[in-house]
C-alpha cells in the first residue's frame, strides 16, 4: 500500500487499520491525541515498511505482512473452508495466520 493512496471513506467502509502505522513510519506524524499517540509509538516499534509494506516484526523476528481487514475476512474464510474445514484446529489457524 502507498502512502501517496488516500483511502476513500465510504459510509459502512472500515478504515484501514494500517494507516496511522505507515503514516507514523514513514512521516514520523503522530495523532494529536496524547494517548493515542503514546500508544501508537510503543506499538509502533514492531512494525517495518517493507517495499512500501507494511510488516510486522514476531518476536521471532519473522516478518508478517499486513493487509486489510476485508482481505483478513477472505483469507480466513479460504482457510476454514478448505477440504479440512472446521477440523483444522481454528485457533492455531487463527494464530499462525494473524499476528
């Protein structure tokens, strides 16, 4: 996702979760808000723009990349309804695919 994007808000369209991380990451421009600006700094540094990405660092160090909430949705639904289905473990499904 570029910054240079402006995210186009339509009624019912959650915002995009990664903004305030890249827009922090790349500009250094924290929200006006005091404690939300505390918090995204301290959540912050866990997270490296990768190629214009946005990744999140585990504390194993591997990189997970983020995406939006409605690719989130569709990747778990291919997840759980694959020729496992339901008797996949869905919690460590869940796990190993969000971070």
């Amino acid at each position: 996702m570029e910054l240079d994007e402006e995210p186009v808000a339509e009624p019912n369209t959650p915002v995009d979760w990664r903004q305030p991380y890249l827009v922090y990451l790349l500009r250094e421009v924290l929200p006006t808000d005091q404690t939300e600006a505390r918090w995204l700094a301290r959540h912050a540094k866990s997270f490296v723009i990768v190629e214009g990405e946005l990744y999140k660092q585990s504390h194993t160090r591997i990189l997970q990349h983020c995406i939006p909430i409605k690719q989130g949705n569709q990747l778990l639904k291919d997840i759980h309804g694959g020729v496992c289905g339901h008797h996949a473990a869905p919690k460590t499904l869940v796990g190993n695919t969000f971070c």
